[in-house]
C-alpha cells in the first residue's frame, strides 16, 4: 500500500477516535451539572453551600447516602491558587466530613496556608499532620499513610491539592457508594486557569484527550480508569486490596488501585461530576516535563496498549507524513484537514464542559498534539524520573527503583 496512504488511514482513524471521545464525554457527564469555569475560579472564600440535599443538577439528590467522609489532602509546596483550591473543599454542602491536611515537614510553605484555613474555618473538623515517613518510594503515598492515620471516618477521599471544586462535590462523588458492589468512585477532570503557554497546552490536553479518553474507556469498553486527582472509597475497601501498602512503591498508585479493587470483584465508577485542574502559570519545560513522566508511566502500565494514543493522535500522524513522505500538496493538505477536524472537536467538547478557552486558543491544539506527539517516544529512550528531589527507575506496572540522585 501507498506509505501516503497508510498515513491517510492512520489520521483518519485519530480522528473518529476524538469523535467517540468526545461523545463519550457528552453521554458521561450530567446536562447542565458543569459549572462555568469563570465561576469555579471566582474567591471561593466568599461561596457559602446551598442549604438542602442538592445535587450537581440542582434536584434533591434521591439518593439520601450521605457516609462521614475523611478528605485526605497531601500537601507539597505551593500549588497555583492552593488557598483557592483548598478552601472550596471546606464550603461543602454535606452532612459531615473532615479534611486533614498532610505534610513531610514543618518548612513546607503550604503548611502557612494550611494554618490560614485552618483559622478561618474554626468550627469545621480541619486536622494538620506534619510527619515525615520513608515507607514508601512514592511520596504521595507517605503523605496519605500520615493522613490516613489520622483519619476519623470510615469513608476516604483523596484529593490533590491543585482540584478545585464546587459545593455540590462530596454528594455527587458519593452516591454511587451506596452500592454495596462498588468499591472505588473516581471523576472526570477538566482543565482551567490557563495564563501561560504551558498552561494552556496543558488544559487543552486535559480537556480533550485525557477527559475524552478516560470517558471512552469507562463509557464503552467498560476499562476501570482510576484519576488519582480525585477517588473516594471505604476503609474497609481499601484494606481488602492491601491498604495504601499495596501501592506503597508504584508511581501510579491510583491506576493499580482500580485494578485491585475490579481484582476483588469490586465496580470501578467514574462519577458524572467533573472536577477542576488548576493550571495557571505552568511553564513550557514542566509541560513537556510533566508529560514525559506520564509516558513513561503510562508504557509501563499498558505495555502494548500504548500504541493507540500515538495513533489516536492525528495531527501527528499527519505530520509524519510530511516527514516520512515529503512535502507534497496532498501531504499538506492532510495535515491541514486533520488539523481542522481536531481543532473543531476540541472546541466542541471545551463548549459542552464549560471551558472558558475560546476559539483562539484551540488553534494550537494542533502544536499541543505534535509536542504530545514527540514525547510519545521518551519512554523507549529514558525509563527514569525525578520526584521530589529523588531519582527512580520506572519498571513494569509502574513499580519504581530507586537510582543514585543524579541529573537526569
């Protein structure tokens, strides 16, 4: 076959896979559920919950499960707007939840935040842990065992610091658990804040393949695809699967703890409520950076599987073929329509979850998606990263293998 035409084939197919993505999103979320995303940034200091069982919908939840709830919220450095970030969790309009805020050490800057919400929220069940653990090889992980030490409640949730949320989250993340059979409940993300380039390729990823792929894999091929951003499920769950000790050593503990729970015969929900990534000043270097770690980590968990978000990436595709073809009329014109489908399934779907990019900025969705394109083949090239200040090798399922600090 024509090598043209192989790469016809191959955009082609990257297209109608953003085109199920994107109707996946619209059959997985609520109508009307997604707040604006001007509205999620406004001074949440300044929001009160509505009075009153609601949900994302703004009807009386019919649900009436409402368990105590631990929020296990592990904290390093200062993330964008953490105080932002941090505070929406404490205008939540629910019956009754804690939130524990988890540190290595007493230096840490977020700790004055944590302090400063702490303060202004004296009547709501707010903890502060400050414990250095060396249990496990992930950090996160040594910070949610801190955090889960300390916790009151038979129901967790983890939730990183940069999520941003509104007040109906905690009911909505909930329900499903009403289900005796489900054993893990996980949200779609969505992007916002964008200030920088970084920033705004980021959301832009995070608003189209991230949030389309994980809709298509729970919404029709029924995948269990955990987002470690946000999960809720019970203690008693998680013991059943080993507790955090199980994870103690992967650098995506939130993916194997989907797999465990679906291993116990337990349902892996994705909640129709989407939640918020705050991505304001993120720079060209920690983009690149940021996804070159989730390639890798990705390789090694999916082996095989990998291939398909290289081919469901069509505007690289088509850009291939100007590399491996040569520039011709027919090669730029492939380019170009791949580019314009892409450009306008984004915008589609940014339209259908609120997203305050406008139609400028979906215009390099087509420089994202060669980036996105380019750091597809890290993996095979580098198996190694660095997270907070130490060095690991990435094997298979994810399991990390220190390596002497070194530059990498």
């Amino acid at each position: 076959m024509n090598l043209f035409f192989i790469f016809v084939v191959l955009a082609s197919i990257g297209v109608i896979a953003r085109l199920m993505q994107n109707l996946a999103v619209r059959a997985s979320i609520l109508k009307n559920s997604i707040v604006p995303e001007a509205d999620i940034l406004t001074d949440t200091s300044k929001q009160t919950p509505r009075s009153g069982a609601t949900s994302a919908s703004g009807k009386p939840s019919p649900n009436g499960f409402y368990p105590p709830l631990s929020i296990l919220k592990p904290l390093k450095g200062l993330d964008e707007d953490l105080f932002g970030n941090l505070i929406s969790f404490c205008n939540q309009d629910y019956p009754n939840y804690e939130i524990i805020f988890a540190l290595e050490e007493a230096t840490d800057p977020a700790l004055t935040v944590a302090h400063k919400i702490k303060k202004i929220y004296p009547h709501k069940k707010i903890s502060i842990v400050i414990k250095k653990k060396d249990y496990a090889l992930n950090p996160k992980v040594n910070n949610l065992i801190a955090a889960y030490e300390a916790s009151q409640f038979p129901y967790i949730l983890i939730s990183d610091s940069d999520v941003r949320v509104d007040h109906n989250y905690l009911r909505e993340i909930t329900r499903p658990l009403k289900d005796p059979r489900v054993g893990v409940v996980s949200n779609l993300i969505r992007g916002v804040g964008s200030r920088t380039l970084g920033s705004l390729l980021e959301n832009l990823h995070l608003n189209s393949f991230v949030i389309g792929n994980v809709a298509l894999l729970t919404w029709l091929f029924k995948m269990p695809v955990i987002v470690g951003k946000s999960l809720v499920m019970s203690k008693v769950a998680l013991e059943a699967i080993g507790g955090f000790a199980a994870v103690k050593d992967v650098l995506a503990e939130d993916y194997i703890i989907g797999l465990l729970m679906r291993d116990k015969g337990k349902d892996v929900i994705t909640s129709s409520y989407v939640v918020n990534a705050v991505n304001k000043h993120r720079t060209m270097s920690q983009f690149c950076q940021r996804h070159s770690r989730w390639g890798k980590m990705r390789w090694k968990m999916v082996g095989i599987r990998y291939i398909s978000e290289l081919i469901s990436n069509a505007v690289f595709m088509a850009c291939l073929s100007l590399v491996l073809v040569g520039p011709s009329a027919r090669t730029i014109a492939l380019v170009a329509a791949a580019s314009l489908l892409t450009v306008m399934g984004d915008y589609w779907l940014g339209r259908q979850i609120r997203s305050a990019h406008h139609l400028g900025h979906y215009l390099l969705t087509p420089l994202k998606d060669i980036f996105i394109g380019y750091m597809w083949f890290v993996p095979f090239f580098n198996q190694r990263v660095k997270w907070r200040r130490h060095t690991y090798k990435i094997t298979k399922g994810s399991y990390l293998v220190p390596l002497p600090d070194e530059k990498i």
